[in-house]
C-alpha cells in the first residue's frame, strides 16, 4: 500500500480545508469540487468511450494543447474529457470548445478513482508533464486503459529516484507509453528498467508556433507600442517587479516603453506595480475601448511610459510587440514561459530560478536569453540588446529558429494516442 503517498495527500487535503477562510486559492479549490460527482454524472452518456486529458494549470494545457487538437483533427467526433487540478487552469479553460466536458480533478482516492472510471470509461488518458496521481493511475491500468504520458521532464532528486519512492515508481510504471522532452529522462527512466519510453520532445513549441501562425494583431497593444522599443514584462511577481523598477531607473532617458503583464491581477498588487514603473502609465482596462488613435496620441507617442495590462489571457500574443521580454517567476519557484516570447522572435531575461526549464538553458545557448540575478545584470541585459540594433536582431534570429526547429512533438504523441483508440 501507498502509505506514505496517502498520508501526503491526506495532510494536503486537510491542510487545504485549513486554510480556505484565509488563502482564496484554497477555498477555490474545495468550492470548485462542490457538485463534482452530480456534473460527471449529468454528462455520463456522452463521456463514454471519451479520451481523458488531464492537466495541473493552465501552462501544462497550453503543453497539452497541441496533441487533443491533432487527435480531434482526425476523430472530431472523439469525446473529451478535459479535468484541472488547479482552479486557474479549470476557470482559465472551463469553455474549451474541443471538450465535452471540462471539470476538477477528483481527490485521489482508491474509491474516487474506480467512480471516475465507471462513470466515463475513457478509450485512452492522456497525463501532461508532472501529473501524478495514484490511484487514479492504478485505476486506468485495472481497467485496461492506454495511458500516455506527455512532455515529462525526470531529475535526478524526484522520488522515482530515491529508496522511499516505490508508490511513485509504481505510478510511472502505470504507463502505456511515456514521451520524455530530453534524453537525460530518458536514460533516468532506463534506469528503473522502463522500456517504454521515447523521446517525444517538448509539446509547448507546437503550441507556441501555432500562436505566431494565427498573426491575431492586438490594436491597443499596437497602437501602445508604436515604433518605440518595447520591453514586455511578463508574468511578473513583486520580486520581479522590484528588479525591473530598480534597472529602469538606472536606465535612466535609454529605458524603453514597458508592457507589464503581473501574474496574478488582486487589485492590491495592481496598485504596488503602478508605483514601480515608468510614467505615464494607464491600465489595459482604462483604454480598452478606446480608439486606437487616441491611445497613440496618449500614451503611445511617448518615448517611455508603462501599460498595466489587467486582463487575463492576453501575454502569449502580446509578446508579438516587443522588442525584449523579461519572463517572471524567477525569483520564486521558476519561470513562466520563455518560449511564448521566443516564438515571436524576441529575445528573454529571465531570474536564476531555471534550472527545471531545459529550454532556458537551451535559449542561453544560442544566444536568445539571458538568466539574472540583480538589477544591476538586468540592466546590462537590456543595454546589450536595446543599445545595438544588430546584436538585437542576432538575438532575435537565434529565438525565432530556436522554436522552429523543435516543432513536431505533437503529432508524434498524437500518432501513438491515435493507434491506440
């Protein structure tokens, strides 16, 4: 028996009904699973036979994206079974038009678990990346079900690996079929004597790429930028902010128009982040329906100033108006996606938190991105880039073809899930 997976989890729900009156994530998280087993049960007929796809959050779905939208291509008549672990991930996508039903993950519980299977009864699962759930694993396996796991990354230090680990080594285990995005996970995967894994790479270029080839111009955006440099701040925490305001200043008339993009939008931080950036600044949701004209004979004819973008789901195209971005999370517990910026050709800074992110390393290497630790680096980073416009092109050109020539993970994940049905 999984003692020690069931008594972390245990304490995890319980430190989740804990902290709900205080922490609004928690109490996201119980009220969205209020009526779970009634909504599954209300779309039983048309789940049956579904393909399964289940992600943590948001930027693993974008990862996952690619695959359900090549399967649907050629099974548009596939049910889909779409579930979230996380509340953002369920409220970002709860409307995805490919799925039947979109919905949170049910506590895993042996008894949750085998409710699940009988109520759906998937043709295939589809897990992406990190996502590792016992008994929901052990469900599929019992069942007969083709499990995939897609874009996984393995280290070293992950209990797979270690003496304690034998209820996760007996969940990656539960897989018909594991596509790793490097090598390394691979040979780690070997390992354990795991023969049925190949190296599919990383889903998100796919994803990414797909972005850049719809071309959806953002007029406010647009117009914000005009034909000054641009630094788009993406998916930023205070840590992050407090860098940027510090190398800005020292920038001093050479700081360019900033686009800042925090990652979580609680009125509180939007107030703090006014106050760090460049003047004149204004808030996506003070000119969003104002006419383009207007914003450019605002705000965008200045050589410098900030736009607050408060809105939701709008960084991954936005990027296409920068000239650098600086990617947040860097300081925490590890960057939001560098390669959103990338695919539009523009180069990435980003904090010293990446060691989890091969692609980080990987846009390093080809000269499209640079980590920081102080403020001090970051205004180097900038100077470099924003000061010379060929070093700034080379940069460009080397994030641009760091993404193109990585594409194709998708179809060949799709290909597998596909003989599989």
């Amino acid at each position: 028996m999984p003692f020690l997976y069931d008594a972390g989890t245990g304490l995890y729900h319980t430190a989740i009904k804990l902290a709900a009156p205080w922490k609004p994530k928690a109490a996201a998280w119980l009220k969205g699973r209020e009526g779970l087993w009634q909504r599954l049960e209300a779309k039983r007929e048309q789940l049956q036979g579904c393909l399964w796809m289940h992600c943590a959050s948001v930027g693993e779905f974008e990862q996952g994206r690619p695959v359900l939208e090549a399967i649907k291509k050629e099974r548009p008549e596939l049910p889909v079974l779409l579930t979230f672990f996380s509340p953002s991930g369920y409220e970002a996508r709860k409307d995805f038009p490919l799925a039947m039903h979109v919905e949170y993950l049910p506590p895993d519980s042996k008894a949750n678990a085998r409710k699940l299977q009988e109520l759906v009864r998937p043709k295939a699962a589809i897990f992406v990346k990190y996502e590792f759930w016992y008994h929901h694993l052990q469900a599929l396996r019992e069942a007969g079900t083709p499990t995939f796991l897609v874009s996984a990354v393995f280290r070293k230090d992950q209990p797979f690996f270690r003496w304690y680990g034998g209820a996760w080594r007996r969940m990656v285990k539960s897989f018909t079929q594991i596509f790793t995005q490097d090598q390394h996970s691979m040979d780690l995967l070997a390992g354990l004597g795991l023969r049925n894994v190949s190296v599919g790479g990383d889903t998100r270029f796919d994803r990414v790429a797909a972005i850049v080839a719809d071309r959806e111009e953002i007029p406010l955006a647009k117009a914000f930028a005009g034909a000054a440099q641009l630094l788009i701040c993406g998916s930023t925490w205070p840590e992050d902010e407090r860098l940027l305001a510090e190398a800005l200043v020292g920038m001093g008339k050479a700081a360019p128009k900033c686009m800042v993009v925090p990652h979580e939008l609680h009125e509180e931080q939007l107030e703090a982040t006014e106050k760090r950036f460049p003047k004149p600044l204004a808030r996506w949701s003070q000119l969003e329906n104002s006419e383009p004209a207007n914003i450019a004979s605002t705000l965008g004819i200045e050589p410098q100033g900030t736009l607050l973008v408060d809105r939701m789901g709008l960084l991954a195209r936005l990027y296409r108006y920068g000239s650098v971005a600086y990617v947040g999370g860097g300081f925490t517990d590890g960057i939001h996606s560098i390669l959103e910026a990338a695919a539009w050709g523009v180069p990435v800074i980003f904090g010293p938190e990446h060691k989890k992110f091969p692609e980080a390393q990987g846009l390093i290497d080809a000269g499209a991105g640079v980590a920081v630790t102080n403020a001090a680096e970051l205004k180097s980073a900038l100077d470099k880039w924003l000061g010379n416009a060929e070093t700034l092109e080379k940069a460009s050109a080397a994030a641009r073809h760091f993404v193109q020539e990585r594409k194709g993970a998708a179809d060949a994940v799709a290909r597998a899930v596909l003989s599989a049905l």
